[in-house]
C-alpha cells in the first residue's frame, strides 16, 4: 500500500496467508490497517482492504480486531487521532490503551 500496492492485492494476499495458515493452525486473526498519513489514493486503498476484513471475517478470520477505527482522526479518518499517535504514523501509550480496550470489548 505504501508502494502502490492496490486493496485489491491486498485481499488477495490476506486471502492467501489465511489459507495457508489453516493448514498448520486452527484459528487465524488479523487486525485493521491503521490509518498513517498515506496519499489520498493509498488511504482508499487502506479503507477498501479494512472494509474487506470486517465484511469477510467470518468467512476468512475467526476474528478481525478493528484497531483503525478507534485510533482514527474524529476530523479526518485517514489519519491517526493526533491525541494518540506521537508520529502520525505509530501508537503512543494513549494509542495502545484504546487498542487494548477495543479488544477487551471485542471479547
């Protein structure tokens, strides 16, 4: 995504790594791509994929933990919530109790 690479090859891959490991391990989770400062083409590539993940869970993932909506800008989803990001690119301490708490009640 940060190369250019398409939602689509994105599905694609998820699609792939869920199928293979299956073959080794009985459960699969995958988590939301956070938002992070990506070109505006990029973050649709970011929002098709995440909305791919919560639409098909069940169907790929025995769970799918949406991070990137709890970490999201309230003013501009495509980024981080500057209150929760000290890079706009990665969680601070703030960022990963709201991780933690969207998994807790995900549970």
């Amino acid at each position: 995504m940060r190369f250019g690479v398409s939602g689509e090859a994105l599905i694609n891959a998820f699609q792939q790594v869920a199928k293979r490991v299956r073959k080794t391990y009985r459960r699969v989770f995958v988590t939301t791509i956070l938002p992070g400062g990506y070109p505006p083409e990029q973050a649709e590539q970011r929002l098709l994929a995440n909305t791919w993940m919560l639409w098909q869970e069940s169907q790929w993932f025995d769970a799918v933990f949406d991070f990137a909506t709890p970490l999201r800008s309230p003013e501009d989803e495509a980024v981080l919530n500057p209150a929760d990001s000290g890079d706009g690119v990665h969680p601070n301490d703030e960022g990963y109790q709201l991780i933690a708490a969207a998994w807790i009640s995900a549970n």
